[in-house]
C-alpha cells in the first residue's frame, strides 16, 4: 500500500492503474509513492483542442429589426420673444446714476427693436448680441 500526504492510502495492485495515469496493455503496474506526475516528461506541443463556437455579442444587435433613431433637431436661429420675456423700454428714463436691476439691455435703433419684438432675437456667431446692464446703456 502507498499513501500521499493528505489522502487515505490506496492500494493500486487491487484498483488497477493510479488515477490520472494509463496502465500499459497485459500488465498492471504501480507506481512507488516518491513518483509524481512532475516525474514524468511534458509534452511538447499542447494538446489541440475543438475551437468553440463563437458567442453572439449581446450588445449588438440586427439594426433592420428596430425603428430609426429620431432625427436630430436642427441648430437654433433664434430666440422667441416670449421665452426671452423682450419688450421696448424707451432710452430716456436711463441715466448714469440709475440703481441696478437684473435686467440685460440691448441697445438698438427704433426700428431694428420692433424687428426683434416681431420675430425675436437671432443668434448669429459673426455678428453676437451685445448685451449691458441698466448702467451701460447710458454710456
């Protein structure tokens, strides 16, 4: 009988060959205890193994089966009168020693004003509005 550290002894004659190790045609052989599967020569190429099928990638999926993604929204041209809350306040009640309000002013002719109060502010990127507060429009 033979015994490995950590198992209970076995006794290879009666079992047959050990596990892991193939017995040789006609005749049963053991192997002594102080002999391990280190002992033994490694192969030089690995075993080949069946290629596995390849998994279907779950985030990708067949792009004909779903509705087209919404459009994108083309860039503003302008801002409306309303949501800017613009209206007309005459020049001559601005003057350098006026307090300070939270109001943006823009300062216009009277014409290009009743422009903007008709079709809003537009944004444009080579000419921007210049804005001030309530002390600029005096200067």
């Amino acid at each position: 009988m033979t015994s490995k550290p950590g198992r209970p002894p076995v006794q290879f004659d009666l079992l047959g060959a050990q596990p892991g190790k193939r017995s040789r045609k006609g005749a049963a052989q053991t192997t002594p205890a102080h002999k391990t599967d280190a002992d033994q020569p490694q192969r030089a190429t690995p075993a080949r193994r069946a290629p596995r099928p390849k998994a279907e990638n779950p985030l990708q999926t067949d792009l004909f089966t779903h509705p087209l993604p919404p459009r994108p929204r083309p860039p503003r041209t302008h801002l409306n009168t309303e949501e800017l809350r613009l209206s007309a306040v005459p020049a001559t009640g601005f003057s350098p020693q006026a307090t300070p309000d939270s109001w943006l002013y823009l300062v216009t002719e009277p014409d290009t004003a009743s422009q903007f109060l008709a079709d809003g502010l537009p944004l444009r990127k080579n000419h921007p509005l210049l804005l001030t507060e309530r002390g600029g429009v005096a200067h």
